[in-house]
C-alpha cells in the first residue's frame, strides 16, 4: 500500500490535496527555495482538516547548517507545530563536514514529544547516508524524505533501493523531488518504498507589476488533477489505500 504526502504551502493547496485523496500533507513556505517553516496561522488551518500534516521547520533559505539562534527559532517553530497539533514536523541540519548535525537534531527531536518526525532532504547532501539511516533510526525519526542522492528521485533510484533495503522496515523511506504520475510506477517498482512525496504544482502567469515592485513570485498552486493521476499511477504500480 503506497502512501502519497503532498507538499503545499496554501489553504487552497491542503483543499486541493484532500479532494484528490492525498494521503498526508507537508505544509511549506516558499516551495520555489525548497520549502521554509510554515505560519502558525496554515498550520491551525491544516489542524482543522482531516489529513495528518507535518510542518517543514527551516527558519531560512540556503544551507542547512544553522547557528545557535536559528535553533531557537527552529525551537519555538517546533513547538509551534505542537500548540497547532500538527501530526509532525519535518527537520534536517547539517555539520560543516556534510554529515548531519546530530547533536542539533537530537536536541530539536527533544521539543517533539510524540510527534513525527520526517529527515528532510539535508540527508542527501551528507557524506554517508547508510551511517546517517541508522542515526535517524537510533534517533527515532519516522522517515526519510531522500531522493537517493540525486537532484530526483528517478536519477536516485539505485540509493532509493539499498536505502530501502538497509531500512528493514525500521524506518520508513520517503521518496522525493521529480516524482510525477509517468514515473512513478517505475520508482516504486525499482526501489520497493512505500511512500512518495511530490508537490503535483502547476504553473501560473506572474505578475509583472508585481514583481517590479519586489512582491516577488506568485504563490504554488497545487493540481488536484495531477495529484488524482499520480495516486492512480501508485495504485496501478503496487496499490494504494482504497478511495
């Protein structure tokens, strides 16, 4: 049975994923840098429907490797999520050296409690994935949100499947980034994972007003039409939950 999380960043998104049947939802800010912490105010929201949904914690764009005070903001965001009464959170830190900031995650894990707990795609960018699969094992994280150490998923397939393999039904592989409904299929034949994440996003005419006076791009907008595909896909690949 495939599960399909859906990463939005608009209350129009979670309306959209939950009529298409998406399993569960990451909630973002700013999905065009990779995803930044939601507000509290699409994490009540998101509380109030019926898909368990787990808050992206990155208080910034660019490198994750995080400072003391960003960790406090990383803190308070956590326990944010929790006050809203979010499923989880999604978390990941870096050491200068490319492998995982262990003692940063661990302490961040701490403000959890009973939630959720997704390793975000910071994992890809590590040295040895294996030795960072057990830590997030030994560590009590719910999964990893991973692309095999590739830009996409489809490119990744080959880490996707030791990963996979390695995780013994330990820890959950969550596979990521490039997934759509014509490839799908072959990702979850040729790596075994349970889970796929996606953001099934469509594009919209910008604002040129807008951007001249530095608003900036326009919101994601989530397809509830390609999020019905990429589950029929799933469901033909290897099944997923009945509608």
């Amino acid at each position: 049975m495939t599960h399909v999380e859906i990463c939005i960043e608009t209350p129009q998104g979670i309306q959209a994923a939950t009529s298409a049947g998406a399993d569960r939802l990451e909630l973002c800010a700013s999905l065009d840098v990779g995803g930044l912490t939601p507000s509290m105010g699409l994490m009540q929201y998101a509380a109030d429907c019926p898909l368990p949904a787990l808050a992206m914690i990155r208080p910034r764009a660019g490198a994750f490797i995080f400072d003391t005070d960003e960790a406090a903001v990383m803190r308070n965001d956590i326990r944010a999520a929790r006050t809203a009464g979010l499923a989880g959170v999604v978390l990941g830190a870096l050491r200068p050296d490319r492998h995982l900031d262990h003692d940063l995650l661990l302490r961040l894990s701490e403000e959890c409690g009973s939630m959720e707990r997704t390793l975000h795609r910071a994992f890809d960018l590590t040295q040895d994935p294996f030795a960072e699969l057990e830590f997030a094992i030994s560590a009590g994280f719910t999964r990893i949100l991973t692309s095999g150490q590739k830009p996409s998923a489809p490119d990744g397939v080959d880490c996707l499947a030791r990963l996979q393999e390695e995780a013994r039904g330990r820890i959950v592989i969550l596979a990521g980034s490039g997934v759509k409904a014509d490839n799908v299929g072959a990702i979850l034949r040729q790596t075994g994972v349970t889970e796929i994440h996606a953001s099934c996003r469509k594009t919209t005419p910008s604002n040129a007003q807008d951007a001249a006076f530095g608003y900036g791009s326009q919101p994601v907008v989530t397809d509830p039409d390609a999020i019905r595909a990429l589950i029929a896909a799933a469901r033909q690949a290897g099944g997923t939950r009945p509608a």
